[in-house]
C-alpha cells in the first residue's frame, strides 16, 4: 500500500503496537479464513476476512463485527 501524505509516521502508526497487543488469531472456518479478536475463552470477534470467493464477503455470518463460538483444536 502507497501512502501519500504530509503526515509524519509517528501520528499515522501510533496505535499499531495497541493492535498487535489485542489477542487476535487467524481462525480457519470450513474454507473461509479470518482473524479474530479474542473476546472470551471460546469465542471472539471477526476483525477481517480473508478469502479469494467473493460470495464470502456477501455472507452476513462473516461480516466484521460479527461474534463467533469456536472450540480449541485439541490436536489429538
């Protein structure tokens, strides 16, 4: 991304280390990846989507914003 401002850095990054601080995690559902803001043990809240089907992007369950319920992946 190409930026062209006459704003200084400092004031366009200054909350990044608060976004890398949040608990957000890249979540695989079905086909559909997305990151996630952890809002409790099980479940968080959709920050992005990222998917190359555009018919994802129309589906109101993945919109930003949106509560998800997921379980941890036991791995056994």
């Amino acid at each position: 991304m190409i930026m062209y401002t006459t704003m200084p850095l400092e004031y366009i990054f200054e909350n990044q280390e608060a976004v890398d601080e949040q608990k957000v995690q890249e979540l695989t559902f079905g086909d559909v990846t997305m990151m996630v803001e952890s809002t409790g043990t099980f479940e968080g809240k959709i920050i992005r989507l990222i998917s190359p089907n555009p018919q994802d992007y129309l589906n109101p369950r993945f919109a930003p914003g949106q509560k998800i319920y997921f379980r941890p992946d036991l791995g056994g």
